[in-house]
C-alpha cells in the first residue's frame, strides 16, 4: 500500500480514534454532570423537606405561651371566658403571631369559641377545619390520657407541652395546623374535668411564608404549586402531605446544578484540546471533586447558619437546645455534670438609644470575645436574644460555678474600648447547675433564666445561683400582678398623706402615697408593688389612679401643697404633660396648688425629653421638686437646667445627723445650695427631736416624717386641716402638725 495511503488510513485511525475518545469523555462528562446534579438536587430536596417540618413544629410550638399557663386553664377549663378567649388566644395569636384561625375545643371537641381572620367566628364555621384537624386532635387526647394513666399522685412541676401538627388544604389555601392541650405551666391551676380543653390554630402557608422559608435556606425562585407537581420538569420539588398522606401542594424552587456549571465550562475545551486529553481528563476530575465539595460546604454552610449567631459566630438558640439535649440523653449520665449560666448586658438598651445600633453590635462582639476567652472554648458559648448569652461550665462540683460566675462578671464589667469613646457596663448571671433528678434540658435553662430574673431584681451586676424558693419567687410574682391588676381596675387601692410643717409646725402641705392591700396578700410594700406595675405594664394605670384621686383629695385642703411622686416611666412618654392637664381639667383641681416629686435618676437618664415636658408642666402651673436628693446622681447642671423649685434632703442623711460629720456638713450643704439657687429644702424622714433641732440650727425651715406625723387618711388631715390636734402613732406631740389659715 502507498505510504500516502497508509499515511490517510493513519488519518483516519487516528481521527477515527480521536472521535471516539472525545464522543466516550463527552458522554462520561455528561454522565457526571447529571450525577453530581442529581446528588446536590437529593441532598438540597433532603434539607429542605427537614427544614420544613422544623417550621411546621416552630409554628405550633408559637401556641405554647399561650395555652400552657394557669391562666388559660382557669378561663378555659374551669371556666369558659369568652373575653378572656377573644383576647389571648384569638387577638393574641392572630396579631402577634399571625395565626388566621384559632379555635377553642371544649373536653368534648366541640367547638366554643372561634376567631377567622381577626372576627369571631360562629361555632359552624368550625365544620371547615373538622376532617383535617381529627388525626392531630386524636393524637392529642392519646397523649393526654397516656399521661394522666402514668401520673401517680399531683404534678408539682411543669410538664412538657402536648401538641400535634399537620398540613392541609382548608378552603383553596393550604395551612399549617396546630392541636395544643390547655395544661397549668407552674401548677396553680388545674384542670377540672377528665379532659383537658385544645386550641386549635391555623398559619396559612402563602407567598410571603414561603418567602421567608426560602431566605432562610438559600432558596432560588421559591414558590408554591396548589398542586402535586412533583413531576415538573428543571425544577425541586418537596411534597406537602395532607393527614391522610395524600400530597396536595409542592414547594418548588430552581436548584443548584454544579455539573452543567462544570460541563459547559468545560466542554469546549475538551473539543478544542484533543492532544490534551488525558490532561483534560485530570482537570475535570479536579473540578469535578471541587463541584462535590461546593455541595456538601453550601449543606455545611446552611447547617452552620441555622446553628449559629451571625453577628458572634457563637451558637445561638437551637444549638444551645440540642448541646442540653445531648447532656439529658440515655448513656450520657456517667459524663461530666455542667453549669448553665444565662448571662444579661445591664442597661444595653441605653447604648443603643443613645450611640446607635452599629455601637451596641461593636460591644456584644467585645462581649462575646470575652466570654469566649473565659470559657474556653466557642462551643462553650451561645448568645441567646440580643444581649442575652448563655455559657456551659464542665464541672465536678457546685462549688466550681461561683468563682468562674465571678470572673465572668469581673471580665464584663471592664471598659469597652469602642468606636465613639469608651463605655462602662456590667452583667447579670443566672446559674443552674446539673442535678442528678434532672430529666429534661428545658428544666435546666428555665432554673438559669429564673436565677437570672433573681438577680437582675437584687440590683444588677451580680449573679445568683437558682434556688427552688425562686420558682415559688415567681408564682407569688405572677398572683401578685393578676391581684394588682384586678384591684387597679376596681380601684381598690388607696391613699395615704404625709404632713409636711414648718418650724411653728404648721401643716403646709402634704404628700401622697398610694397603699394596697390586698385580700390574697395582705398588706403590700410600694416597693414591690409599684416595680411590679412597672414590670407588667400597669405604671401607667397605677399613676393615673395616684394622681387622679390625689387631685379630689387636694381640693379638701385649698391652701395646702399636695405632692405627687412621678416615675421615670410617666415621665419618659411625650404625652405625658397633657394627660395630668386632662385629670387636673376633669377634677377641677389647679395645678399652683401640687407638687410634682421626681428622683434624680430620672432626671439624669430621660435628658432633653425630660427638660421639655417638665417646662411644659411648670408652665401650667405645677410645681417640681426633686425626691431623695442627694442619694445617686446629683449634679449642679441638671438643677440649673430644669424647672426646679424644691430639694427634698434624703432621710439617709437626715438618719445620720449628730453621728456623722459627713452627714451634717452634707445636709449644710444642700440647705446653703437650695438658698442660693432660691429654691425650697424640705428634710424628709425626721423622727427625732434631736434631728429636728440641728436641722433647724442649719436653716432648715420644713420637715417631713414620723416625728410629726406618720402617713394618715385623708379624713385625718380633714381633722387636721379643721384646727383638730390629731394623736397619730409614733409622733411626738410636741411636734404634731396645726393648721393655722393666718400662717397658710
């Protein structure tokens, strides 16, 4: 054969050869990339279908509050509320929750109260949700009658909540549906009947939920088919199963295809490069490993996000729940025991109004990296809700929890270097150490978020280490607040006045004090109860009562000053000024004739907000005096730039008069401070002669306190305020208060 022919033959062999190697990579490419994307598709449909059910449970788990409470068994069960139901089950779920249906089921499942879409609905209306709603109601009552066959004798601690979820379509949208067993949270309530009435609850599952779903999961273009649409082409897809297992919408999205990423990106070259084969080969190899890589880094990515705070990178939440659930599983008793100390950033909510968000995120991660450097270990440490963090202790015995509970504090209080200056902060902890009885991980953080509570209320910038008394702490707090809120409403409290005299001992004025006593609790201290208002919302309600009955008072005693204490809280809210206008117009009282009593601190943290409303109020006419001066924040700015026109002098240094030259030369001070600046001094808490006597010798000129008199009833000032000398226990009656109109 010619060589020209061989040589063509060759060709052609070769070519021949060359096709086949590239038509066999180009097939194995193409093999590949379906591969790869068919595994991504697997795996993200598999995250997906996971991340929908834990929505599907987070939204049913939103009803707890609400249900699992003594209150909802007391208005739900041993008596149906109607109000009570349309406020904290329909109102409450629908506006904070964004619940469109809620229903209240007797014992029986028969349908009681209902609300649909904010308006209640007729029990009828129920009929909708009945065939959807039974696998999830039976599932309850089972659970239910499981655990009252396995109870022995009465609960003495909170059970674990009972609810049951399912999806279905209801009407032409489809809904997330909750059945929650009404059940007491701390045991002061019980259930009267041989069942438990169920909240029944429905989220509808629209564009905006699946919007949401899809940001938190990285979804591209997701979207919801009515439909089973399983079999759409270019598309994932995850089923939304009915309770009889029947799919009847889809949740669809565009997903990742890392191998048609590669093949096309690789293709070309492939054909270009026939001498480069084998290199080819190796490279897509490479990118092909590098493609299965990206997939199981954007699984781990999406896991880290769910885990994990953003802002710290600590744990958040969920992390810290799974961590504790490990701790409380079979096989893990043998392991080492833990401390949970919940940690609080004290007046963080300052640094933000004050320097802005930015500032406030520069601290917490200040924060964050010092708790990191205390514990140990990142995995150690969780920030739990804005400026709340929770840190795990491995330890052998309770002993070891203070000392690392006090470096904590130590470390937190330190200066934070930030960008717009420094600033001081302390924290709060609460401690809950790992017992032995302890069987669910939720009991471990509730005892640390109730010894975190404890502290906070004893001042701040300490730690307290959860006792059992804190749960009774918290049961007492909570009758307190619905007793409170229930004699404010029926106006049972009640007002006491406080003689103010002069030298002569003449009665000049006197100042209000609200009192209540309870039929549940007794007699109880406004140093608890008016916190407690503050606490629960009720400060505006408490200062309404105070002043308004105040004011009716104060128009028995015409020529007599009456003073009103005024909390930060009244003083913060820009409306405040034409409210005490409106009681003072509806009394007929003139504002000349009260005072307004303010402490410093609430001066000092309201500012310019605080100067514009007090100049508001002068302007009417009221007068302003500054409580318990002295005792914190005093400072000779605030008292030239607000409208002041009275010093009261702390009984603290009244107390110490004749004992502490400190004292006197402090009281001295105020007195000569107040004459210079033309302002009134009164001295409050004198309850002896001798007091009486050196505050005088210092130019004093009015006094207030059991020496004259105790507080006492209006009608006892009436008496008073008659020309009637009034015995009162504990006074001197050398001292007792007159009333003289010529000295008015």
């Amino acid at each position: 054969m010619p060589q020209r022919a061989k040589a063509r033959n060759l060709f052609w062999a070769v070519a021949a050869g060359g096709g086949v190697a590239i038509a066999l990579l180009g097939a194995t490419l193409l093999r590949m990339s379906d591969d790869f994307d068919r595994v991504a598709l697997e795996r993200e449909q598999v995250v997906v279908d996971n991340g929908l059910a834990s929505r599907v449970d987070e939204i049913g788990r939103s009803v707890v509050p609400q249900v699992v409470w003594d209150d909802a068994v007391v208005n739900l069960d041993n008596r149906f509320d109607r109000a009570w139901a349309r406020d904290n089950i329909g109102t409450y779920l629908q506006v904070t929750n964004g619940f469109q249906l809620s229903w209240v089921l007797d014992a029986e499942n028969r349908p009681v109260y209902g609300m649909v879409e904010g308006a209640d609905a007729p029990p009828s209306a129920y009929g909708v949700l009945d065939k959807s709603v039974s696998g999830i109601l039976a599932t309850v009552r089972q659970r239910e009658a499981i655990r009252a066959a396995a109870a022995t004798d009465e609960a003495t601690t909170p059970q674990s909540a009972i609810v049951a979820n399912t999806t279905d379509l209801v009407g032409s949208d489809l809904y997330v549906l909750s059945a929650t067993l009404v059940q007491p949270d701390f045991g002061k309530a019980r259930i009267q009947g041989r069942r438990a009435p169920v909240v029944v609850t429905g989220y509808r599952v629209d564009q905006t939920f699946i919007d949401g779903f899809g940001q938190r999961y990285m979804l591209g273009d997701a979207h919801l088919h009515m439909v089973d649409a399983r079999s759409e082409p270019d598309q994932a897809h995850v089923g939304i199963a009915n309770p009889a297992g029947a799919v009847v919408a889809t949740l669809d999205w565009t997903p990742q295809r890392p191998g048609g990423s590669l093949l096309r990106k690789f293709m070309p070259m492939t054909l270009a490069l026939l001498a480069g084969l084998l290199a080819l080969a190796l490279l897509a190899y490479r990118k092909a490993h590098a493609a299965t890589r990206a997939v199981v880094a954007s699984e781990q990515r999406a896991v880290h996000i769910a885990y994990h705070d953003k802002l710290t990178g600590m744990g958040n939440r969920r992390a810290l729940e799974e961590r504790l659930d490990r701790l409380f599983e079979p096989g893990s008793a043998g392991g080492p025991r833990y401390a949970l100390h919940c940690i609080d950033l004290d007046n963080f909510k300052e640094v933000n109004d004050i320097s802005g968000h930015a500032v406030g995120d520069e601290l917490l991660r200040i924060a964050a990296r010092r708790l990191r450097r205390i514990a140990g270990s990142s995995e150690m440490c969780f920030r739990l809700d804005g400026d709340e963090f929770a840190v795990l202790q491995p330890i052998t015995t309770g002993d070891e929890a203070v000392p690392f509970a006090e470096q904590m504090l130590q470390t937190l209080a330190k200066r934070y270097a930030l960008s717009v200056g420094r600033f001081t902060l302390t924290g709060s902890i609460g401690t809950s150490l790992q017992d032995a009885a302890d069987h669910e991980a939720g009991d471990l953080l509730r005892r640390a978020d109730l010894a975190l509570v404890s502290a906070k209320r004893e001042g701040r910038a300490r730690f307290a280490i959860y006792d059992p008394a804190m749960d009774e702490t918290l049961r007492r707090r909570r009758g307190l607040q619905v007793a409170l809120r229930r004699d404010l409403q029926a106006g049972a409290l009640h007002m006491v006045y406080q003689p103010q005299v002069d030298r002569d001992c003449t009665m000049t004025g006197v100042e209000a004090l609200v009192r209540w006593d309870s039929d549940e609790f007794g007699p109880v201290s406004p140093a608890v109860f008016v916190p407690l208002a503050e606490e629960c919302g009720m400060i505006e309600a408490l200062g309404a009562f105070t002043l308004r009955r105040a004011f009716e008072d104060s128009l028995r005693w015409p020529d007599l000053k009456t003073a009103v204490n005024i909390s930060a809280l009244q003083l913060r809210d820009p409306g405040f000024p034409d409210r005490i206008l409106a009681i003072a117009a509806e009394t007929g009282v003139s504002p000349s004739g009260i005072e307004l009593e303010l402490t410093e601190g609430v001066l000092i943290d309201r500012g310019k907000g605080a100067s514009t409303r007090l100049a508001a109020l002068k302007d009417a006419g009221f007068s302003i005096a500054i409580d318990d001066f002295g005792t914190g924040y005093s400072s000779l700015s605030y008292l030239s730039r607000f409208p002041i026109g009275k010093i009261k002098i702390d009984r603290s240094f009244v107390v110490d008069m004749g004992r502490s030259q400190c004292a006197d030369v402090l009281v001295s001070s105020i007195l000569q401070l107040g004459r210079s600046l033309n302002m009134r001094v009164i001295a409050e808490g004198v309850e002896t002669p001798d007091q009486w006597l050196r505050l005088a010798a210092v130019g004093c000129n009015e006094f207030q306190g059991y020496l004259a008199s105790r507080p006492v009833s209006a009608d006892v000032i009436d008496r008073i305020y008659a020309g009637e000398r009034v015995e009162v226990v504990g006074q001197d009656a050398r001292f007792a208060p007159e009333h003289r109109m010529a000295a008015a």
